[in-house]
C-alpha cells in the first residue's frame, strides 16, 4: 500500500504544476455551462420586455393615456416606454438602441373621439423578432378597443369631440351625469355576459412533493448540471487515460513494470490519483450547482462518490482504448474519436430532456449515459437504498474488470527487451 499512495501522490503533485491541463479539463464544460445557463435565464427564466420609443407629436389626453399603457406597470413588465422626439428616436432606433419607434400624430386624440382614420406609425428594430411583435400585437389590441367603444358610447365620444357647446371652457354638470348614467347602464347589461365570465378557470397546483420534483426537473441549471459534470469527467477520463504513454515518454514505466510491486500496484495507484482529481473537480463543480440551484445538501455525499467512482471508472475505458494504440500521439487521436460520440450519444453535450425518443434510449447503453441516468436518480433522491447498493456494486465491479485487463495490456505493450 505504500507503494500505491506514493505513486499516487507523485501524479498529483505532477497535475498540481500543471494547473493548465486541468483548467482546459474543466474550462471547456463551465464555458459551456456558463451560457447554456445565460441563454435559459437561469433559475427563473428570461422575462421578454420591449423598449418602445414614443415619439407623441399629438399631447392630448388620449396620446398620453396610450404611452401610460405601454408602460412598464401598466403592461406586466413586458413593455417599457420612454417619450422622445421623432428625430431622436430614429437614431436611436438606428443604432439598434429600442425594440420599436412608435410616433403618434398630431390629431390621434379627436381622430380616435371622432372615430376618423388616423395611422400610428411603428419602425421596429430589424434585429429583433419576437419583441416587435408583442407591441404590435399590444397595439392591435388597442384599436380593436376603439372600435367596440365606438359601438357601445360612439355617440357620445363624438359629442365630446366637439367640446362644450356654447364656447365654454367645461361641459354642463347635466351632461357628464347623462353620460355616467348611461355608461352604468352599459355596464349592468354587460355584466350578464362578463360577470361571472363564461368560462373559469381554477389554479390547481398538484402535490406538495410532486411539485417540488417537478419544478427542480424542469428547471434549466438542474437540466444542464449533471450533463456539463459528466462533460468535464469525460474530458478528464481523456487525458488520464493518456498516462501510461506519459509515464513511457519520461523513462518510468519501464522500471515500473520490472519493480518487484509490479503492474498490479501500479495500475492500482493511477485509479486512486484518478478517483481522487475526479472527487475533487465534481465537488467544486457540485458545490456551486447545489448552492445556485438550492439543491437538498444531503444528497450531496452519494452523488460526490457517484461522480468520483463514474469518472474513474470511464478512465479505465479510454486508459484500455488508448493502451491498442501504436504510439502516443495514435493513442490520444484514438481517445478523442471516442470522446465526441460519447459525449453527443451518451448525454454529455444535449441533455437527455431535449433528445428525441430514439437518442434518448441510446444514451442508457452508452457508459457515460448510464451513470448520467443514475446521477440524476440520486440527485434527485429518487434511488432506493437496495437498487443504489446494486448500482455502486456494477459500477465498481466493471472499473475492476477494465482495471485488470488494462494491466495485462499494460505488460503486453511495454514489457519489452
């Protein structure tokens, strides 16, 4: 055993002056994490919002009531509007700098009282899709409400058009009385068909618990955590397998392997450098993903040792790949054509949740896949105690069987004269 933790040992230290190996390990996967992330919006999700540019030429009370609804309160956080004048809205708009430029003329307000055609005019940002599209919607919306206004008090909109009769400055008290009577009146007769509305609707949330799994499954950074994780231990399990030609390319292996602790120690001390590199990047890596996503910690220690015990196991498959190979640089053009198909079949680049029906049933019988299913099942604390016992069981017993045969392999290769 001595033997085993110095060999051991002496590789960590050797990664410890190579920081960068282990960083471009680990970079590549957090980069990746980093956006993916970004672009979902993280734990909550991105919320769209249109920037309006309102150019209101008119200044009525109508034109200022208009700009007030495309407000951010007014409209749920989905539009915010800022007045401007035409010129400089259109620079702006130009630069990229707003969602839409929306300019109101002189004469909206007694054109909508009046119902006579007037043309809001609305230049929309052309890199931009989907939020033009919400302000226009929001804007058709608003003259269909004109319109059905006009078919219920249009007569006395148009009254109020005209302004006072007679010159003077207010209406008569007898004229803003008959139209709240009659405004009242619309109101009781539509309540039949409004209150209570025909159609209800009942928000039911389902189970306390199944809620809460639901809402950590569908969750982005829950989605994208496991998979990057397994990203980076294959991207390790790579370069780990690369050690026995390094240990070749520094003049030590042979004097290993003619050392009277022999082939078995040795193979034995790579596996524990290689569990112990994996424990360590998948704890940091955990630990950050477990305090953003505000995962339960106590499933933190089964799902460390999964991760430690998976990405061992997968360097003693690229370690028996690349141990065929005829020289070193053979070996790691030999491990990266298998790194890309198992990243891209077995879950470790597209999320299983995104992948269609067929790649997702490959993904359980490629190495990677598997341990990533079973990942998530702990995770999730979804594994029993018996199952989970049979899981760490295979697991261990398939990275012994790759250990051994890696080690007659070994002897094969570079046992020689």
């Amino acid at each position: 055993m001595g033997f085993i933790w110095i060999t051991a040992l002496k590789d960590l230290r050797r990664f410890w002056r190579q920081p960068l190996t282990l960083a471009v390990w680990v970079g590549i996967p957090l980069m990746v994490g980093v956006l993916m992330i970004s672009l979902f919006g993280g734990r909550e999700g991105p919320r769209p919002q249109a920037y309006v540019l309102v150019a209101d030429e008119d200044d009525s009370f109508l034109s200022g009531a208009l700009v007030g609804m495309l407000s951010q309160e007014a409209a749920g956080d989905y539009v915010r509007a800022e007045r401007v004048t035409r010129e400089v809205g259109r620079a702006r708009i130009e630069k990229g700098d707003g969602t839409a430029l929306l300019i109101i003329p002189a004469g909206f307000g007694e054109a909508v009282l009046r119902e006579d055609s007037c043309t809001l005019r609305l230049i929309t940002n052309p890199s931009q899709v989907i939020l033009p599209r919400i302000v226009e919607e929001g804007l058709s919306i608003v003259a269909d409400g004109s319109f059905y206004a006009h078919r219920l008090v249009g007569e006395d909109l148009r009254r109020f058009a005209d302004g006072p009769p007679g010159g003077a400055n207010v209406f008569a008290d007898s004229t803003v009385a008959e139209f709240s009577v009659r405004v009242n009146r619309l109101s009781d007769r539509l309540a039949h068909y409004l209150n209570p509305p025909l159609i209800t609707m009942e928000d039911a949330p389902p189970p306390e618990e199944d809620a809460e799994t639901e809402s950590v499954t569908t969750n982005a950074g829950m989605i994208f955590l496991p998979t990057l994780l397994f990203m980076a231990l294959l991207f390790m399990a790579q370069g780990l397998g690369n050690e026995y030609w390094e240990e070749d390319r520094l003049n030590t292996l042979r004097r290993v392997l003619v050392s009277p602790r022999g082939v078995p120690a040795f193979v034995g001390a790579k596996l524990l450098a290689a569990f112990a590199l994996m424990l360590c990047v998948s704890l940091i890596a955990l630990a950050a993903g477990y305090a953003y996503l505000r995962l339960d910690w106590s499933t933190l220690p089964p799902v460390l040792l999964w991760a430690g015990c998976a990405g061992t196991a997968l360097t003693t498959l690229f370690t028996l790949l690349q141990l065929f190979a005829a020289s070193q640089r053979a070996a790691h053009i030999l491990g990266m054509s298998l790194l890309f198909p198992l990243m891209f079949l077995g879950g470790s680049f597209f999320p299983v949740e995104v992948m269609p029906d067929w790649m997702a049933a490959v993904t359980r019988w490629t190495p990677n896949g598997w341990a990533l299913m079973w990942f998530k099942r702990i995770m999730l604390a979804e594994a029993g105690p018996g199952p989970l016992a049979a899981a760490f069981a295979a697991l261990l017993a398939g990275t012994l069987v790759l250990a051994i045969i890696c080690g007659w392999r070994l002897r094969r290769r570079f046992a020689r004269g």
